[in-house]
C-alpha cells in the first residue's frame, strides 16, 4: 500500500473557486430541506384536516416568524432544483470546461436569485 | 476513497442513477403543486381537500415522498462519509437520518391515504 498518499484533507483552509462554492451551496440547501420536510408535512397535514386548521396553518406560513420558515424554505427548494438541473445538464456532458462551468455556476446563482425574490413576494405581497 | 460498504443500494452507479430518478420525479411535482396553487387563486380548504382526494394526486404525491426519503437518504449518506471522520459519530448520524425518513415516509402516508 502507498504510504505516501495524502490524507485528511483540511477543507477549511482550502480557497474554492466559484463553482465550488455553488455546490457547497446546493448541499447546504438539501440538508436545509431535509429538516424542512418536519415543516412541509405538518403544513400538510394541517391543511387536509379542516377548515379551521388550513385557515389557521395558512395564516401561519404567510405571517410573522412563520412567513421566514417559508420563505427561507422556498428558496432552498428554488436554489436546489436550479443547481439539480445544472447537475443533470452536466451529466450530458454540458458546462464541463473551466469557462462553461464558471458560466454555469453563474447562472445557478442569477436563475435561483431571481426565483428567490419572487419567493418573497409570493409569501409577503 | 474507501469502499463504500454501508450505502443502502451498495452500488454507486444505482445511487447516481436513483438520485437522478428522484430528482426528476421531485422536480415535476413541485412545478405541479406550485403550478396548481398559482393557477387557483383564492384556494380554499374544500378545493384543496378535493384536490387531495384524487387519486392520481395522491398517487403522484406518494410517488414525489418515496422520492424525497431516496434522495435524502443517498444525500445525506454522501455528506456523512464526506465530512464526519469518527466512525461511531457517523454511523449515529446515518441512523439518525434513517429513522427521520422511515417517520417521514410513514407520517406521510398516513396523511395522504388517512383522509
């Protein structure tokens, strides 16, 4: 076995150029949606269950702390799918030199950007 | 890279190939239901509810939850071998997340098929 191999890379001393930090991201917003499903099906379940409560969960997703948690949901959900379909534009062998996946990892970040406002006034507006 | 010996399919091309899968399937549902809310405006619970009670709804519904347990299980089991060294800590953590998807997957049902 080689010895020599390098080992227990230390990322936080790592400078990661821009696509890089794009996929971070998309990891850090899946995780965020993975706890967020707690808040989805128990918005869910609510809904279903009877007027009062769909009235009253509504009210709670579009006011105060509640309106944040969707919001900040939304865009999670907005800024994963937009860096997904990069993904998988990238498995057909799409964005793969230096200049295209910089290209790409801009346009993940305007796309989601943009969703992520109209999130906002989804929610507030 | 070490072998992955405890991934749930013990293949990483069947992994990439259900994360791809799931995506897709996650992807059209929630153009779906955001696509219904907006087109719906002053959705109200008895619209909603009634929505719900198709079957196809609930079918694609159920369809879009298998999805998210599948893709989160295979993400976040990428995120532990990548970030959490200590074995101990990281097999707590998958066991963690493995039970958070089984509440998820059986609450879930319930609350579609529950009506």
């Amino acid at each position: 076995m080689n010895e020599n191999r390098p080992v227990n890379l230390d990322l936080s001393k790592f400078s990661f150029p821009f696509p890089a930090l794009v996929s971070i991201t998309h990891r850090i917003a899946g995780v965020i949606l993975f706890v967020g499903t707690i808040f989805l099906l128990c918005a869910l379940q609510d809904s279903l269950e009877s007027a009062e409560s769909f009235a009253a969960i509504k009210n709670s997703m579009t006011t105060g702390f509640g309106s944040f948690i969707t919001w900040g949901l939304l865009s999670a959900l907005a800024y994963h799918f937009v860096a997904g379909i990069k993904h998988l534009v990238m498995d057909l062998g799409i964005g793969e030199e230096l200049k295209s996946a910089q290209i790409a990892a801009s346009l993940v970040v305007v796309i989601s950007g943009v969703l992520i406002v109209l999130a906002g006034v989804w929610v507030w507006a | 890279m070490g072998v992955s010996i405890t991934n749930f399919s013990r293949s990483g091309l069947s992994d990439w190939l259900i994360q791809r899968f799931t995506a897709v399937v996650m992807a059209l549902y929630t153009v779906f239901i955001v696509g219904y809310i907006l087109s719906t405006p002053g959705l109200d619970y008895s619209q909603w509810k009634e929505f719900f009670e198709c079957t196809g709804v609930r079918i694609f519904t159920l369809l879009a939850l298998i999805s998210v347990v599948a893709h989160a299980w295979i993400g976040m089991w990428i995120i532990s071998t990548d970030y959490i060294k200590p074995a101990v800590l990281r097999f707590a953590f998958q066991a963690t997340c493995f039970l958070t998807m089984f509440v998820f997957l059986v609450w879930g049902i319930d609350i579609i098929w529950g009506l």
